[in-house]
C-alpha cells in the first residue's frame, strides 16, 4: 500500500478506468479527501423509487425500535440500537485531509436517547423525519444526520457499489467493513468481509454514493429553520443571533413550530433536488452560457429564462463558500418575486465577515429582468431581509443601477444598517471569466461590497 499521496486522488483517474463522472450515477470518490456533500434522507423520502421508499422506511424503523424498548423500560437495549459511526469508507463530509471524520460517538448517542426520555410527545408520537433531531439536540448538526443515514443503511450502499464494479469491470477485493445494520434481521454485525474496490492510500474499502441522493445540506436543516422562524425563536429578544442551545430548549416546548417548518418542506418537495455536479468548464461551455444570456430580452416576457439561467449559473460560480441554492417564490405589493436563497458555509475569508457582521448565515439574491431597479425594488428586498434573512442581499439585474439608487441603499444603510449590492450583466460575465481562468468570481462581489463601504463615508 502507497502511503504517499496518489498523484491522481480521483479514483477513475488512480486507477486509469475510462470513465469519468458524466458517464456514471455515482460521485467518483477522491481517494486523499472527503468531499462537501451529504447522504439527503429527505431524497429518500420524496423518491418514486420503491427501493428508496423502502430505505426511508428502514431508517425510521430502527428509531421505532428505539421507542419499542424504551416504552418496555428496557434501556440498556435501547441504546444499544443507537450504535452510529461514519462510514469513512463512503468519504462524504468535511474532512481536510483523508477520509477519517469523527462518526457520531457516545455523545450523539446519548443525546438521541435523552430526546426520547424528555419528551414525552416524541416518545409517543416518534418523527417523521430524523431531520427533525437538529431541531431538538444541540449537538447533532447536519453532517450527523447523513452520518446516521449512511450507518443504517450501509448496506444499500454496499450493494449498490459490487453492482457498478460489476457494470463497470472495476477490480475488488475481500475487504472488512465494520457495523453493518441488518434491517432485514433488525441487528447490528460487529465485522464482515465485502468484494469492494480499495483506496491505496488507506488500504480500506471505497464505497460509492448515488448521485441522486447527495446534497450540500439536507433540505430539513436548522439553519434554514431558524433563518425561517427567528422571528418566533425568543421573541423578546431582538435582532441578536441566539445560540442553538436557547433554540433547542425553545423548540422543545413549542413543537408546533418545529411542527410547521416540517409541514412546509415536505410541501415543498418538489424544490428538494439532488446535487448538480457542474459540466467539465470550457471555452465551449463559457461561450454557450454568454449567448444564453445575450439572447434573454429584458422584460416580463423572458423573465422565466432570465431566472433559469442565474438557477443555473450562480450555484457555479459561488460554490464552494455559499452552497445549497435553493430557489424561493413571494409575493411583495401584488408582485411574485424569484430569489435564490444560498447557506453561507463559510468558515474565513469574505463570506465568513459578510456572516458575522450582518448576520447572514443566508444570503439572498433577488432575480429582476427589469429595465432598471426602483427605488420600491429596494423596499421589498429590505422587508423580506428583516424579517427572515439578516442585513446582506443582492439583486442581480441587467444594466447599471443609477445614482439615485446607489444614494437610496446608503440611506437604507444608515438607518437600518442594511447592505444592498447589485450584480448586473456585466458583473456576471466577468464572474464567468475569472472561472475560466482559475481565478475568484467572489472577487467581483468583494470589490462591491468595498466600493458600497467606502461610498457610507461619502
């Protein structure tokens, strides 16, 4: 086994297979990292498959068990079903460095088992999604809801990976995998061998993802609830960020409301969409996006074009620090109006500042195919932050905004401390172009947000 570093950490690339990842159904996995994606069991839930169905159905399964022998007063194997570790070998997460998080551990555990033990309503009623733990525990954060996935239903995936080895002639060997959950049998297996390809790095088994269930986040995650129901969570408090201990001990006694944000994503399925994992970027690609964009007409009549095409092109160019556009319909004075509503993952630089000082741990890009921005465009964009979304947006439209605008966001600045940036054709363009090159396109949002400080002072 090669400790050193692969020269080639794609493991098509490693192992000189001729596929690449537009061909398969699967992430091809970097053999040297894990990579910023999570097992969604939303995507479970809302799937056609059967197969998926079945899964989810798996999943809330065991936490049924849970409850079984709790109710029955038999603690000890209660907690024994709560025997969750990641699965390195799927390398998904946040890892610098080789695949080697640090699963989920007793102390998840016990704040699983506590949930059920203080609250009596759960105990009875259980969940409908497991999502719903980051709502009630302060110590279970996204990642930990796709760690719990990928250990319940391990051996879906296992299955599924000997299925394409075999479609694909990808060589395998016998290698162990620990704590496989038998839904079938409904027991945990300590340790079995699988025919399953290897990472030469480790010398441990590769396991592969299904595209179709990978997300940057799970659609049911706390910071798209609280960033919804801030204005309920302790309400006496104003405008400062409350830590997720407070939201958690909030939520725990006011479960409608936890209630009503479940209701509203599972109304909104259909938005829940798998990862896109973006074409190979060429001059060909640069040049059919800059003609896509040339020929949208400003106006009504190619509105719907206008926003399909910053649907697909933002989530590019602003990845890997905002993830997980999700798009967003409202209705502002009688008018419906598109956004797309990004999580700021951000742990330094830019739009790390952008979430400390402006409490924007999402940001919103307001989408107008207008001929010019008004001064009641402002307006609404000002309502819809301070009720939900902090005091950072921008509005992507087509030409220049005029200088009364620009003086209407300063004022909007000095009196509710409100930073609005505008990103308009131009602005888009080069972002495309700096990408190309290997450069930042955040550099172009930066040189705004450096321009709009310096003008408070003007």
């Amino acid at each position: 086994m090669n400790k050193n570093k692969p020269d080639f950490t794609l493991f098509n690339r490693y192992y000189k297979y001729g596929f690449v990842q537009k061909d398969v159904d699967f992430l091809i996995p970097n053999l040297a990292s894990d990579q910023p994606f999570c097992i969604d069991p939303f995507l479970l839930f809302k799937s056609r498959k059967s197969e998926y169905q079945k899964l989810h159905s798996f999943l809330l399964g065991l936490f049924e068990i849970v409850i079984h022998y709790l109710k029955k007063g038999d603690e000890i194997k209660a907690f024994s079903y709560l025997n969750f570790q990641e699965t390195n070998e799927i390398a998904l997460g946040y890892t610098q460095g080789l695949p080697a998080g640090r699963g989920c551990g007793a102390v998840i555990q016990k704040e699983i088992y506590g949930l059920y033990l203080s609250n009596p309503r759960i105990l009875e009623e259980g969940l409908n999604h497991i999502e719903e733990m980051q709502l009630y525990c302060p110590n279970i954060a996204e990642d930990r809801i796709s760690d719990i996935t990928i250990s319940v239903i391990k051996k879906y995936f296992i299955e599924y990976t000997q299925q394409k080895c075999l479609e694909l002639k990808i060589k395998t060997k016998k290698l162990v995998i620990d704590n496989i959950y038998d839904y079938s049998k409904n027991v945990w297996i300590p340790n079995n061998f699988y025919q399953l390809p290897e990472n030469p790095f480790t010398g441990k088994a590769i396991i592969f993802a299904p595209l179709d269930l990978l997300r940057y986040l799970p659609w049911i995650n706390y910071p798209n609830y609280y960033g919804y129901f801030s204005k309920y969570i302790l309400p006496t408090v104003k405008k400062k960020t409350q830590p997720k201990l407070a939201v958690v001990k909030f939520n725990r006694t006011h479960a409608d409301k936890v209630k009503k944000y479940i209701k509203y994503k599972e109304k909104n399925k259909y938005q829940c969409k798998p990862v896109s994992i973006f074409p190979e970027f060429s001059k060909g690609v640069v040049a059919s996006w800059l003609k896509e964009l040339d020929n949208i007409k400003v106006g009504k009549q190619d509105a719907g074009k206008y926003e399909k095409f910053l649907f697909k092109i933002l989530p590019f160019l602003l990845h890997p620090k905002l993830t997980d556009g999700e798009e967003q319909v409202r209705e502002a004075d009688g008018v419906h109006i598109r956004d797309i509503i990004f999580y700021n993952s951000d742990e330094s630089g830019f739009w790390f500042d952008v979430k400390k000082k402006h409490n924007s741990t999402q940001v919103v890009f307001e989408l107008k195919n207008t001929k010019e921005i008004i001064p009641k465009h402002i307006d609404q964009l000002n309502r819809y932050l301070a009720d939900f979304f902090g005091d950072f947006g921008l509005i992507v439209t087509r030409k220049d905004v005029d200088e009364r605008i620009i003086k209407n966001v300063i004022a909007l600045f000095s009196g509710h401390k409100k930073v609005v940036l505008f990103l308009n054709d131009k602005d888009i363009k080069k972002m495309i172009d700096y990408k190309l090159r290997g450069a930042q396109p955040l550099v172009v949002i930066r040189k705004k947000y450096i321009d709009f400080t310096r003008r408070l002072g003007t």
